[in-house]
C-alpha cells in the first residue's frame, strides 16, 4: 500500500474530522435512544402488562361470582306457581364469564410474547454490536488519528514553502517527515483495527450463548 497522500485542502481534513466525529456521537444517540425504547418495551411486556391483566382476571372473577350469586338468588325465589324474570341476571353472567375469558386470554398473549420479544433483542443486540463498536471506539480512535495528522501537516507547512502536493519540489516523492507521519498513521490505524476485530472476535461466542438460553 503506498504511503504517499495529495493534500489538497486541509481545511477539507479539517471538516471531514468534524463530520466523522459528529457521525460518531449521533450514531451512538440514536442507538441509545433504541435501547431506552427496548427497556421501556421489556418493562411493559414483562411488568406492567402481566400485572395488569392478573388484576383484570382477579376482578372479573369477583364480577362472576356476583353474577352467579344473582342468578341463585332468583332460582331460590321460585315456586310452583311462580317463576321470577331471569334474563337480566343471565345476560350479566355471560357477559362477565366472556370478559373473565378475555382477560385470561390477553395474559396466556403476553406471556407468549416475553420469550420472543427477549430473543428479537439478543439478535438486534447482535446486529448492532458491529455499528455501536464503530461509533464509540473506531470512529473517535480515527478522528484522534486525523486531528494528528492534520496538526502535522499544518507544522509542516510553516518551515516548507507550500507546494499544493505535500511533495518536495523535483524529487517525485514526499519528503521524509511527511513519510513518517503517514506511516505512523498507517500503522496506528492498522492496530486499532485489529484490536476492534479482536474484541468483536470475543464477543460472538458470548452472544451465541447468551442466546441459546432463551426459549423459543
């Protein structure tokens, strides 16, 4: 891979700097503002939601109960000679069996969504891990690197009289000091690469695992 790089604009390095760094931090803004989403998700389906509907079925039973009681009451005023109106009694029953039965069904709903909602997040946590190791190492890592080198490069400019290419006049090639920069530059990222595939490397495994727990 060549060493060698035509600056043309260092006020354009300067800019790409800004909008790498500002990429970074609002790319990690956007991906927490989709976990606190996720967490409200997991509070709601696995808290708030059960505890609801546990509620719901507890007073609709008591609603049964009383619907049922009603209904007796009215059988024990009957006679040989008298039967006493029990529609509006047996309407009320059916009407809350059918929404004790509502209730019952909305809590078997959630609880079978908790373990497919649990795994939809490990496989997002998964997807993004890549993205979110971007952002808040990589990127920040290459925006350091850039600063340096643009701070050289403006140190360099000051004792070399500007020549537009960053080459030293007649000699086809940039000069010894520009070389060093870019190769510490070359090899700085080259590291911090590694170093991030590395990390990724040992998080995969965990990610499988923690995964292979939940239920389907």
């Amino acid at each position: 891979m060549s060493s060698q790089a035509t600056v043309y604009s260092v006020d354009a390095l300067k800019q790409f700097r800004s909008s790498m760094a500002l990429y970074g931090e609002e790319t990690l803004a956007a991906l927490g503002a989709v976990e606190a989403e996720v967490r409200r998700m997991i509070y709601w389906l696995e808290q708030e939601r059960p505890g609801y509907w546990q509620q719901q079925i507890k007073r609709r039973r008591e609603q049964v109960s009383q619907a049922r009681a009603a209904v007796h009451r009215k059988r024990l005023q009957q006679r040989p000679d008298y039967s006493p109106p029990m529609s509006e009694e047996m309407a009320n029953l059916r009407s809350a069996e059918a929404s004790l039965q509502e209730a019952e069904k909305r809590l078997t709903l959630v609880r079978k969504w908790q373990p497919r909602f649990q795994h939809a997040v490990l496989e997002y946590h998964a997807s993004i891990q890549r993205l979110k190791d971007l952002s808040a190492t990589d990127v920040p890592n290459a925006a350091l690197l850039l600063g340096r080198i643009v701070g050289a490069i403006e140190e360099y400019l000051k004792v070399q009289p500007p020549s537009g290419t960053g080459f030293e006049p007649g000699s086809g090639r940039a000069s010894p000091a520009m070389e060093s920069i870019a190769m510490v530059a070359i090899e700085e990222s080259a590291r911090a690469r590694e170093a991030s595939e590395r990390t990724a490397e040992e998080t995969e495994p965990e990610a499988e695992a923690d995964s292979n727990e939940v239920p389907a």
